[in-house]
C-alpha cells in the first residue's frame, strides 16, 4: 500500500523571501520570533529577512541556536518568546535552528516541559505555536519534515521529535539565503540530500510518486555538488542544491535506513551530521549491494549517471566516496576525531535505531559489526 503524505506549502526561488510579509498576515503574526544562529547574523543572513518585514513589525530575535539542537537552546529561545509576547516563529538557519522550532513551536503553547514532550510525543497536539521555515543551508530537508531530534544534553544521543503537528506550516526557500554558506558546510548538508533521496527512494514504503521526486534530487545533487562547494556564487549551482535539499526532504517522509541510523551511532559527540551520513553511506551501499532484490540500486545508479548493472550497489559506494574526496570530505569516522572504542555499544546503539524500521533490510548485529568498522576506518 502507499501512503503518501502532503508537504507543507512552499515557495521556491530567488526572491521567495517577498512573500514572507504577506504569509505573516495571513496567520495574523505580528509579533514574530525569528529564532536563527550568531553566524546567521554575523554573515548579514539575518539582515536580509528583517529588511523584507515592514519597518513597524515588531520583530523578536534569539540568535544563540547552537550548532547542534539541545533542549537548553530551545528553552531559552521560549523565555524570549513569552516575554516578548510573540506569536508565530520563524527558523532561519540550517537542521538545528529547524528542528529547534518544531520543538519551541510544541512547548509555547503546551503547558509541558521539553524533556517531557520528547518522551511522550503523543503529548503533542495541534494546539502549536504558527511556525514558517527559512533555509539557510542545502540538505537537511528540515524546512519541511514532521521530525527531528534534540540533544537533552550537547554530547548525549539526541532524542526524537516526531508528529505531524510539528511539520512547518510553511517554508520559503530563497537559494539567496544560502549564498554564504561556506564551502565545507555546502558539502557535507549537499551529500546529506542524497542521503536521503537514496535512503527515501530505497525505503521499504511504496510511494511512486516521492520516489520519483528522490530520483531527481539525486540527479541534482550529482549534478551541481561540485559547482556549488567550488564556486559559492554560482546562483544556478545553489538553487538546483536548494531544490535537492527540498525533493531530500520529501524523501524522508518515506522513512530513512541505516545510514542514518549510523548517524545517530556516531552522534553522541559533537560531528557533523551530514559529514557523518556521507562518510557513512558507502558501506552501507556496499552492505546492500547483493541483497537488495529487484532494480532499486540499478535506478539509483542511472540517476548518478554510472553503469547500472548487479554491480550498482557497489558502484554508487565508490562514487560517493570519490565526490566525498574530491569536494574535500573525510572518508572514515575516525578521521572526524571521533574516539570511542566499544565496538559493542556502536552495534547496538546501530541495531536499535528507530531508522531500520523503515530500511530496505534491516542488518543484523554481525552485520552492522562489520559496517561500523568500515564507517570508523
Ligand atoms: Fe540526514
């Protein structure tokens, strides 16, 4: 059966951000908080969506989102919105900014705290907070999904935030809004989109339709990857990475695997989240090279552009690894600066990911054994 899930509204293009003052209204929000990070506003991002809001509008602003969501971060964007009295959010930033919003969004209007929320999701209601998404990196997707996660502690596992009452209730993505993004950053959150085609796409939910979209977002990504990391002002390279990171983000209503299961193995310290997926897909792929039935890896490999033959799992394996070396990524782990050594728990914390729920087929422990130890070099 396939159940296919609507996204939120979006508006796509250079430009897109204009029609953020007409959305506010429509929502009756004049008193938003713009929660983003210091970089967001050190790099002049901020100033551009204040500039597209009326002189008048009274604009609440917390910028200490930090790299990777905690629920500390979240709570102190709440002091700020309840004393300002604000009502409706605004994310402008990349995953962690994102996600930070969909659990802000559940806690200004629950009379609930955080940690509570995320171990009882079915907590969460529709009474939320209005919440509009503006990305400001290529990949994560989080623009629009019903998801995410958020550290209780900066170095603890992060937990999940998962309901369709914290989907955005709309994003604007305006590539304009990622033409900073530094060159290292355009590389790991663009590898982390094709995680994510290639995980939706391969996922063991049907869904024709959002295949299709994976499909082209995998193409995109192949296509324009290197363009956007060697030349930041390459408009054409950053839209058509928007786009990816968009159809990226469609995919993951299909479910993800194990890769970013691996993600989460390896998430208990402060690495990259889309640097860890890519350095970790190429095993995963090899892993499902002769055991995935019928031509799913042989389409994937089409819309990479490589040779689509029984070979294909192998084959996407190594030309990830190559794109990872040439736009200047790491290829194990290890090299990350990760430097834990319990095999064992990584196994574990591997086999009990709520990701392989929806994986293709799901590895068991010897098997994820011998993955993590490809992933860790
Ligand atoms: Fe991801």
């Amino acid at each position: 059966m396939a159940s296919i899930l609507n996204f939120p509204p979006i508006h796509f293009d250079f430009g897109a951000i204009k029609e953020l003052t007409l959305e506010l209204d429509k929502r009756k929000i004049d008193r938003p908080l713009v929660i983003t990070d210091q970089g967001i506003v050190k790099h002049g991002v901020y100033r551009k969506l204040r500039d597209a809001l009326p002189d008048d509008m009274a604009v609440s602003l917390f910028d200490k989102i930090p790299e990777n969501p905690t629920i500390l971060g979240v709570e102190q964007a709440l002091e700020v919105y309840k004393k300002n009295s604000c009502n409706g959010i605004i994310g402008l930033g990349g995953g962690s900014v994102l996600d930070s919003g969909k659990a802000l969004r559940v806690i200004a209007t629950h009379d609930i705290s955080l940690i509570d929320v995320l171990g009882n999701l079915d907590k969460i209601t529709a009474n939320v907070a209005p919440y509009i998404t503006i990305p400001t990196t290529a990949g994560t997707g989080a623009e629009i999904t019903p998801g995410g996660g958020i550290h209780p502690e900066p170095n603890a596992p992060a937990l999940a935030i998962r309901s369709i009452h914290v989907r955005p209730d709309l994003a604007i993505c305006d590539p304009e809004f990622t033409m900073t993004l530094p060159p290292r950053l355009t590389a790991a959150t663009g590898m982390d989109a094709l995680t994510h085609c290639v995980e939706g796409f391969l996922s063991n939910n049907s869904n024709p339709p959002t295949e299709a979209i994976a499909l082209d977002g995998t193409r995109r990504v192949i296509n324009f990857i290197d363009r956007a990391v060697t030349d930041g002002d390459d408009r054409e390279a950053r839209s058509e990475m928007s786009m990816a990171a968009l159809e990226g983000g469609m995919a993951i209503y299909m479910g993800l695997g194990p890769i970013h299961a691996l993600s989460m193995t390896f998430g208990n310290s402060p690495l990259h989240h889309g640097t860890l997926v890519t350095v970790a897909m190429p095993a995963v792929m090899r892993f499902y090279n002769d055991r995935i039935k019928g031509n799913a890896l042989e389409r994937i490999a089409e819309a990479m552009g490589l040779t689509a033959d029984k070979e294909s799992g192998n084959r996407i394996a190594d030309a990830v690894a190559e794109i990872n070396a040439k736009i200047g990524l790491p290829s194990t782990v290890r090299e990350m600066g990760y430097d834990k050594t319990d095999i064992g728990q990584m196994v574990q914390d591997s086999c009990e990911s709520h990701f392989n729920f929806s994986a293709p087929i799901r590895p068991n422990a010897d098997e994820y054994e011998k993955i993590v130890i490809e992933v860790l070099g």
